[in-house]
C-alpha cells in the first residue's frame, strides 16, 4: 500500500469515495494511471459523466459497498454507500457540467451504553459517543489539467487516560462521555473526550512526455495535502468524602504534511493487452505533542520520510476467457529520522531517542486478478495478495486467510 494514503490518518480513510476496487488492484495499485476505470472517482470526482452504472464493489468482503448513478452526463448524480472499518458512510457526487463535479461524503454513528446492577456489586454508570464526518471534494477540467481540492472535519470520541476509570469499565478506557459510580476503593465521576480533525489537500493530472533511461511517460500526477488533529479529555472525579476533583487528563496535537509526485504512462501491446507502469516519489512529515495532566508528563515525537523510487506496474491481457491482470507495487525509504522526547516534569527527569536511516523499511507487493463481461455486466476478481508472500502454506495456515480474493460487479447503461 502506498505511504502516501495510509499513514497515520483518520479523516483521510474516510475522504475515499470508494476503497481500491479489484481491477486497480490487481494492476499495480495505482488508479490515477489507470485513467478509465471508476476508481478515479476517489481522486477527481470530474470523471463522474463518464460513467452510467450500477456498482457494487468487495463482495466477500465485510465492507461491501455499492455505487448507482442517475441523470444525464452534465447532470449526473452518484450515490455510493457502505462499510469502512465498521463505520457506515454515504457519498453523492453531482455533475456541474462537463468538466466539474462535487462530492460529499457524511458520516455519522452513536453509540449509548449504561449499567445498573445493585444485586451483589452495586454501581451503575453510563457511556456515550458521537462520531461524525462532512468531507468534500471539488474537480474540474482546465483544458488538458484536471484538477481537484478536497477538505474534510470530523468529530469522535477520546479515550479517557485515569486508571480508576478503566478500572471501572474493564480494562478498556470509556470513550466520548461518561459517568459512573461504585461503591469501594472507586467512587465515581463524570466526564467528556474528544478528537478533531481537519484536512485540505489538491490534486493534479496533467500530460508531461518524459523519457527516463530510455523509459518514456507520458502523464503526470501530484497531490498535497495537510492534515491536523487533536484530542482531550477532562472529568471530575467523585471522592471518598463526596467532594468532586476536576481533572484535566490528556491533551494530544498533531500535524501531518505529505506531498507525492508520479509520472506514468499505458501502453498498447500484441495481442490486445495494455501495459501500466508509473514511477514517482513522496516526501511526508509528521509532529506531536501528547501532554498527560495527571501523570505531569509530556511527550513530543516527529517523523521526516523521503521515499522512494515508488514504483507500479501492472499488465493485463485481452482473449476469449476475458481479461488476466498482473500487477506489482514496490518502494523504499531513501531517507528515515526519527526523533521522539519524554519529559516527566514532576521528577524534572528527560529522555530523548533520536533514529536516522537510509535505505530502510519501503514496501513490496505482488497482484493478480481476473475480469470478465457479458454484454453490459462485467465482473473484476483479485486473488488474495499474500498468496505472492504465503504461498501453499495458506491452505493449511488460517493466519493468512483464504486463496481466493472479493469481486466487484457492476453494469454499464448505455453501452454495447
């Protein structure tokens, strides 16, 4: 999986307009090179006219979801819904034209607990939580450009750090808001957590011929992006007398700063079959502070990552059986630092670990799928990646999961 759509973020899981669908996958794992198929949806929502379906994607996979459009080209509309980490989220795009589309992505869950047990152990308490997500992206075409900007905010719950707490609730620590009370060693108290986030980031795709070592590309792609979060957590605690302490618990901020560039190309081979290939570079940072009010410590950390070269490359063919895909995505660490300080105020104590690399750490995977159609319907299958890595120990190993992969299905209105 590539550095740049997965580290450390929780507003940007939930921006995607879908998951990667299993033909990107299973070629290279790079949609913006692989510039007809649906998945470009998820970067430029500008692609919507271009598509008149009904989708359905990760069957076999417990975060199905499942796309329809609806109205002309320049009006058209797409409506997406699904699972993402159990999450259940609801997406439209809505067509300006030609060459601009919006989207929105919302999501919203709840959850209230509470517990009354006065038979052997009496206490009773409660625990409640929102989570909540608005994100948005804008494309539009400026002559041969294409262009997106996309934002998101959302709200979740904290987790409370107090140990009396967790002794309350078991050996995990209540979330969002919360009171309680036991009788004993732990008496009780009441209290909130939460966690902000908020996200810009562009996009662009544009031609650029380049020959690199005899190699020739003809496209380039980048996107920026800027992310900060934060959480804390405050509760005032019930004591033994029946006086009420308030606690400031924890305090965390983040930032996070990624760019990436690639340029890539497809080419026409015998036979009908299409070579992808792309080849490009990222560049991310990460800082934050974690401030523990009751432990009166401090820890602060940052990351800088240089990566690459980032390489994907996928090749599928064309017969009377339908379509075999290979795919292959690798890249590593040019540059890794590290730092991480721990402060404990109280003991006036300090301790700081600083680590530097070249050359380590990256990622490397290996991907092979199937796709078919008949007349309208088509229908996409990749294997399971780690069978590249697991091998026949799979069939005898559960730890690795099953050979086979998830389909997506879908069907083109409109076309022959």
């Amino acid at each position: 999986m590539r550095r740049s759509t997965f580290i450390y973020l929780i507003l940007i899981i939930s921006t995607t307009l879908f998951a990667t669908g299993n033909r990107v996958e299973s070629l290279g794992n790079f949609a913006p090179m692989i510039r007809g198929d649906v998945q470009n949806l998820y970067f430029f929502p500008q692609v919507l006219p271009q598509h008149n379906l009904l989708y359905i994607q990760g069957v076999g996979n417990e975060n199905t979801q499942f796309m329809f459009t609806l109205g002309t080209p320049e009006k058209r509309w797409g409506i997406a819904s699904g699972r993402m980490y159990e999450d259940n989220f609801i997406t439209a795009i809505h067509s300006l034209g030609e060459n601009r589309a919006v989207g929105f992505e919302f999501k919203f869950n709840t959850m209230n607990h509470s517990e009354v047990n006065d038979i052997s152990n009496p206490q009773e308490g409660s625990n409640k939580y929102t989570d909540f997500a608005l994100n948005g992206i804008y494309g539009w075409n400026s002559g041969s450009n294409e262009l997106a900007v996309y934002g998101g905010f959302s709200r979740g719950p904290g987790s409370i750090n107090y140990h009396s707490i967790r002794s309350m609730w078991g050996n995990w620590s209540p979330n969002g808001t919360f009171n309680y009370h036991q009788p004993g060693d732990y008496y009780g108290g009441e209290g909130s957590a939460s966690t902000t986030d908020v996200a810009l980031g562009g996009r662009l795709r544009r031609p650029h011929e380049m020959d690199i070592m005899g190699i020739r590309f003809a496209t380039l792609y980048a996107n920026i992006l800027f992310d900060w979060w934060g959480s804390k957590s405050q509760f005032s605690s019930l004591e033994g007398d029946d006086s009420s302490v308030d606690r400031e618990d924890l305090n965390n901020s983040n930032i996070y700063v990624n760019g990436d560039i690639n340029l890539f190309n497809q080419v026409s081979v015998a036979g009908g079959a299409v070579l992808f290939y792309a080849l490009g570079a990222d560049i991310s940072f990460i800082s934050g502070t974690t401030t523990d009010k009751i432990a009166e410590t401090e820890q602060t950390g940052s990351q800088f990552v240089v990566g690459g070269p980032n390489c994907n490359v996928g090749f599928e063919t064309d017969h009377k059986f339908g379509h075999f895909r290979f795919g292959l995505e690798s890249g590593i660490n040019i540059f890794y630092r590290n730092k991480s300080t721990y402060t404990d105020t109280a003991g006036d104590l300090m301790d700081e670990t600083k680590d530097t690399a070249i050359g380590q750490g990256g990622y490397y995977d290996l991907s092979t799928g199937w796709g078919a159609n008949y007349g309208n319907l088509y229908i996409d299958i990749s294997l399971n990646q780690m069978f590249w890595t697991a091998g026949p120990q799979m069939i005898f190993n559960g730890d690795w999961g099953t050979l086979g992969g998830t389909a997506d299905i879908y069907y083109l209105f409109g076309r022959k």
